[in-house]
C-alpha cells in the first residue's frame, strides 16, 4: 500500500465510537492543479493530530474540505460518525472552527463577539450568557470579557477565537494554522491550551501548520507534499524512519563529490539545493572519515540526530523550506 493511501492506526478510543475523521481517496483539483492526490486517513476522537506540510502542499485545500467550506469532488469522508459530503449541514453544528485570518470582530468586546457567534447556533439568554463564561475560562480570559477585541495582543486575540469556537461545545476543533501572526511565546502559550482541551476535556484537535513545533507537540502527524499524503505516524516513529544521524556536506563540487563518496565509501546520499545529505548512525565518525578522505574538497560538514525537517526530506528529496519559499514564489 502507498503511503498516500496508508491509513493511520486507529487509538482505543475508536472501538468506542466512530473515528472523528475517516477519509478514503480525497481527491480535489483546480482546474487542471492538483491540490490533494488519493488522500486517506483516520483520526481517533480524542486526537491530536497535525497536518504538517509547507504552503502549497495541500493542507488548506484539506482544510477547507474538513471544515465543509468546499464540496467533496472525489472520494469519501466521515466526521464523527456524519458523511461529509452530505451532511455538511449536520457537521457544521458539532465542529468548531479557527481560521488562519482572524474571524473576530475588533471593534467589539471579547464577550460581544462570542454573543454573536452563539446566536448563530440558537443560543439565547441565560444559556448564551452561561456558555460565554465557560468558553473564556476555558480560554483563561473571563477578566477580557468587556475589553474591545482590537485592544488585545496576538495571542489574547487567538484565545479569543478559540473561546467562540467552542461555545456550542464541539467534540472536533479544527485550526488552519493557528499560530500565524503569534511569537513564539504566544504560540507556545496556544499549544498548552490545545493539549488542554484534548487531555482534560476530549476534545478532538486537528491543526494544519507549517512550524515544526506545533507538529512536535501532536500525537500524530500527517506529512503533506505536493498534494499527497507522504507518511502519518508519531513524530518519534517519523523520526525513527531516517537511518541514523544526518550529515550535511557543502562542497565546490558536489556532484563530483556525491559521486566519489559512492565510489569509495559505499555510501547511498542525497543531493538537496547543493548539499550531499547522508543518513548513518555514529555521524561524528562518518565526519571523521569524510574529512581524512576528502578534506581538500569539502567546505562545511555538519551531523545532527534527526529533526521533522530531516525526515521531509528523507521522505520528499527536498528541504521543507525551500518547498515553502517555491510555493510562496508561485502565488505572488
């Protein structure tokens, strides 16, 4: 089976009730751009799970499709036990969802915004006021309540959004990458609320990113590249799956270089954006040895145990982030 159509292993919890995410051979097209190819996966309730990938490698066109913003084209998927190609109608009252761009309004209070959002699932007086105050001390900011939207910092804003994503109290919280526009403080501050809800509450949490520390801390993780999905697992088994540590090599020549450490190490490598990359266990011994033989050739040698950028390109051949620079390049 190829690893676009590979099904993650289902946790316990799923023997109990329905996956909160089933998905068999998604397909979606742009015209003629294919932005999901074959995709398939399963979601344990109670997950948290990241759809890790660079930009233009299909995590928002997934998104868009979980979050029943764009119809289903091709294959099948169900959330929380409900068809979503038709039962979107359904669906939209049991999920949550945040954004990428904000989807709150400044120019109101944080408790105005969150009143809005439930009258739009029926919510009403006393209930409406009671489940205010649940969500923005779930959010652990009930003392913002009366405080105008466009008064916060990045990170109060993003609890807020998360506050009226959970008024009506879903089981499945979907986030487009929640961190964008955060620092790194405010992001990590984000993360320990979404573990949270999941460990203290069971709430479902399914995120895209790009940023390898939002992936780190998910128990699972789907690899997205070029519109299929490369390998889902939990970072360690992902990381478990490059052969030892990495050693990078900047040469004058690299080609002539790639092809001399074959020849004489025996030594299988990779050739990404002009760097040989070679995976072996005991990397300070291959630089050792790299360096006796081919010193007078090699301009920077490095080795590291293995990071999720690694194992994007052990599985891809290419660097996350060059991907990413390439996919922004293609919008402009």
């Amino acid at each position: 089976m190829s690893a676009s159509t590979a099904k993650i292993p289902a946790s316990p919890v799923s023997t109990l009730a329905p996956a909160a995410i089933e998905a068999d051979a998604i397909g979606f097209r742009y015209g003629e751009r294919v932005a999901l190819d074959n995709v398939g996966f399963t979601i344990a309730r109670g997950e948290m799970f990241a759809f890790l990938g660079p930009n233009g490698g299909g995590k928002t066109t997934l998104f868009k499709l979980l979050s029943t913003l764009v119809p289903m084209q091709s294959g099948r998927a169900a959330m929380l036990g409900h068809d979503l190609a038709g039962d979107t109608i359904a669906l939209r009252r049991i999920i949550g969802v945040v954004f990428q761009h904000p989807s709150i309004d400044g120019k109101l209070t944080v408790a105005e915004n969150l009143a809005c959002h439930g009258h739009l699932y029926g919510m009403r007086g006393a209930q409406l006021s009671d489940r205010i105050v649940s969500s923005l001390d779930r959010m652990g900011i009930a003392d913002r309540k009366g405080d105008l939207v466009e008064t916060l910092s990045g990170g109060l804003r993003r609890r807020a959004e998360l506050a009226k994503a959970l008024i009506h109290r879903p089981e499945l919280l979907l986030l487009d990458e929640p961190s964008t526009g955060l620092d790194p403080a405010a992001r990590r501050d984000l993360l320990n609320h979404l573990a949270h809800l999941r460990e203290n509450e069971g709430v479902t949490v399914v995120l895209t990113t790009h940023h390898m520390e939002e992936a780190e801390r998910c128990a699972r993780i789907g690899i997205l590249h070029q519109g299929k999905l490369v390998a889902s697992a939990p970072p360690a088994e992902l990381k478990a799956r490059v052969g030892g540590d990495v050693v990078t090599i900047g040469a004058r020549a690299p080609e002539l270089l790639q092809q001399k450490i074959l020849q004489r190490m025996k030594l299988q490598s990779q050739l990404i954006d002009g760097e040989i990359r070679i995976e072996r266990p005991r990397g300070h011994e291959l630089v050792r040895d790299l360096v006796e033989a081919f010193g007078s050739e090699i301009e920077s040698v490095s080795f590291g145990r293995p990071t999720l950028e690694d194992v994007f390109a052990h599985l891809t051949g290419h660097r996350f982030f060059a991907d990413q620079a390439d996919a922004e390049e293609g919008k402009a």
